[in-house]
C-alpha cells in the first residue's frame, strides 16, 4: 500500500510539474518522500532544483527518475520473501533439531529415551521420504512403538504407520499388516484393541479404496491377538459395515477377512449373522466378490459349522435349502426359471460341488468303523476328486459366464 501511495505522489508531482503551478524561487528537492530504500537515487536527484526556466528539462528529470524509482521499488518487491513462513520454519526445524541432540549429549540414553527421541524425529522425517520408499520405516516405527513408554505417543506412531501410504497397493498392504502383527505380538491383547484395533474403526469412511481394504486386511489379521469378546463384536461389526461397501476390491477384502475372523470362532452364537453377510456376497453383481466368497468365506463358514456339529445339520442344509427354493419358484409358476434364477441355481449348485471334498472328510471323520489304514487311502481319494472338483466348479463358472 505504502509503495502504490508513493507513486501516486509522484504522478501528482509530475502532473503540477508539467502545468507549471510551482514558485520560480523555490528550490526544493523534488522527491522529499524517496524512500530510505532509495537514497542512492534520493541524495543524486535532492541537488536538482527546478525553476520555470527549466520546466522541460525537469519534468524529463522527474519522469526518468520516477521510472528508476518504479524499477528499483518493484525489483525491491520481487526479491523480498512473499512470507515470513518458510524463513520461521527452517528456524523451528533448526530449534527442534538442536534441542534433540542437545537431550542426547546430555542424557544418560537408555531404551526409553531413544524411543523418544525417534518417536520425536519420525513425523518430521516421512513427510522426505518418497512415498514408494516409506515401507523402508516401518520396523523403525515399529521399535519406536513397542520401547515408547508413553501411550499417547504410542497411539501417535501407531496412528503414522497406519498412514505411512495414502494409497497403499496389495504389496505395501502386506507389509503394513505384517507390521501391525509384530507389533500385536510384542503388545499384547489389551494394547492391541486400545492402540492398534482403534484405528480401523476411525479410517472405515476413508476416501481411499485401498486404505479401507487395508482396515478390512487388518481385521482379519489381527483377530487372533484380541479377545474373543471383542471378535464378535467390534471387529465383526467393522467386516460387517464395510460389506456394504461400494466398492467391489473392498466388498472381496471383507470376504477374505471374515474367513480369517471365523476360523477364531468357537460358539456359534453369531453364525446366522455371518451366513447371511455370506450370502449377500455371493449374490453380489461382482465377480471379484463372489469369487473372493468361494474361494474364502464359504469354506471357513462350513469348517465352523463342523466345529459345533452343524457342518451336514446347518451349513450343508442351508446350501440345499437355497438350491431347492430357486428351483420350485419355477415349478410354482409352471414355467421354465428365468434368467436370474437359472444362474442363481448354478451359483449355489457350483458352492455344493466344491465342498464335496469337505463332505467326504466329515464323513470319514463321523464313521467309527472306518480303521486308520481305509481312511488314509480313502483320503487319498478325497485330494485327486478335490482338484476334480475345482476343475468342475471353474466349468460351471466359465459356462455360467457364457450364459
């Protein structure tokens, strides 16, 4: 503002200048308000007076001097810094900085105050490092955590390393994952639900699809160093929400995951809620979800079923019940199944062919009279049909797709 004012002043000068309307005895300095800035130019042009005798020459003076006084001004503005912040943060960082080697030549280091002082560095440092190299700090993360004596501070890191990647691919996923299941091992149960399993919940909304598959991964993994109260209820609860989810990549995660949350289940006080979550997804309009159901979800739902005796009473009968209902609605109408229905059949049809082998194992296992010796060749039996019947149930899929 200051330096639109000063030029104003000088067009008003030279304006007054060129009309004449100045005093022949007066002989003061034209730029009474040359900035400090500008003294050069002040202290050359202040020992020119100028009298109606030389109006011409003066008023080319005062011109040329205020283009000067304008390049000067605005080469002045280009070369100051737009802001004082870039300046104020390097004198933060170089503060911070001192002040940590400072606590480190004078502080007898132990485990504890070294996990401090990196757990202080580590948000300053990943911010510098390439996004496709952060997978690099995780074990640095994830020592920092398990020696920091602060639970704050450990909530802090954990928070950063679930946030190490803003889109993290499969390949990065695993090594998040494989991190968070270190780090619950050296936690334990308690810390893990109040540290780790807290920031799931808080990142289900996320943005990113692959930021939620990765809270989908790590339900799943982290299901066995929790408690089984909270299994069934908080991490249930996540996979369940994140089923609805409309993204088809995540929709699969959740499958594959509730695999692993199910096989940590004893009582089947919650196995009508996840037989209908399975259900959804296999009849999801995605292939990559209903695949992701087959080939996880439906096996981990029929070896939990054996495990409180409802593989053949419960599991079984429900597949059953789903073929043999999708049937008769054509028989009720006297009419051929439509579309919809015919691949609703196969769909259920090609579940039972795979468990076939699952169902010849139940029944070795159920038959007293069977000796060791039978068993163990009528299992060898079991693995050549089982390949037999994947081959046939990527038949029906591949017709079914055909259809």
């Amino acid at each position: 503002e200051s330096f639109t004012s000063r030029i104003k002043e000088l067009e008003a000068t030279v304006e007054e200048l060129r009309k004449g309307n100045f005093d022949n005895n007066n002989t003061t300095a034209i730029p009474k308000f040359i900035p400090p800035s500008l003294n050069r130019q002040a202290s050359i042009v202040s020992v020119l007076p100028i009298r109606k005798s030389e109006s011409s020459s003066g008023i080319k003076t005062m011109r040329s001097v205020f283009k000067g006084l304008v390049r000067t001004e605005r080469a002045g503005v280009l070369s100051r810094p737009s802001s004082a912040e870039p300046e104020s943060a390097e004198a933060e960082a170089s503060s911070r900085i001192a002040s940590e080697m400072e606590k480190i030549m004078r502080t007898e280091l132990d485990g504890n105050q070294i996990a401090k002082i990196v757990a202080d560095c580590l948000p300053h440092i990943v911010p510098g490092v390439l996004i496709n190299k952060r997978e690099e700090l995780i074990p640095l993360i994830l020592v920092a955590i398990s020696a920091h004596p602060d639970p704050g501070d450990r909530f802090g890191l954990t928070k950063l390393l679930f946030n190490l990647i803003k889109k993290p691919n499969e390949i990065q996923r695993q090594m998040i994952i494989n991190g968070c299941i270190a780090l619950a091992s050296l936690l334990g149960p308690q810390k893990t639900e109040t540290e780790l399993l807290s920031h799931c919940w808080e990142q289900i909304g996320d943005k990113s699809a692959e930021r939620r598959i990765l809270v989908a991964d790590s339900c799943g993994s982290l299901s066995h160093y929790v408690s089984e109260e909270l299994r069934y209820s908080l991490v249930m609860s996540i996979l369940q929400q994140m089923a609805e989810d409309k993204n088809a990549s995540v929709r699969a995660a959740v499958a594959k995951n509730f695999s692993l949350l199910v096989s940590s289940f004893e009582a089947n006080e919650k196995y009508s809620q996840v037989e209908e979550v399975m259900l959804k997804l296999l009849e999801d309009q995605e292939v990559e979800v209903v695949q992701s159901t087959k080939e996880y979800m439906l096996p981990a739902l029929g070896s939990w079923s054996d495990a409180f005796d409802g593989f053949h009473s419960v599991f079984l009968n429900m597949i059953l019940t789903e073929i043999q209902s999708t049937i008769m609605k054509g028989d009720s109408r006297h009419k051929e199944l439509k579309d919809v229905e015919v691949k609703r059949a196969e769909l259920f049809i090609s579940c039972l062919i795979s468990l076939v082998p699952r169902f010849k194992e139940y029944v070795l296992s159920s038959n007293p009279t069977i000796s060791s010796k039978e068993a163990a060749v009528l299992e060898a039996h079991s693995v050549a049909s089982s390949v037999s019947s994947k081959n046939l149930t990527n038949t029906t899929s591949t017709s079914n797709n055909n259809n």
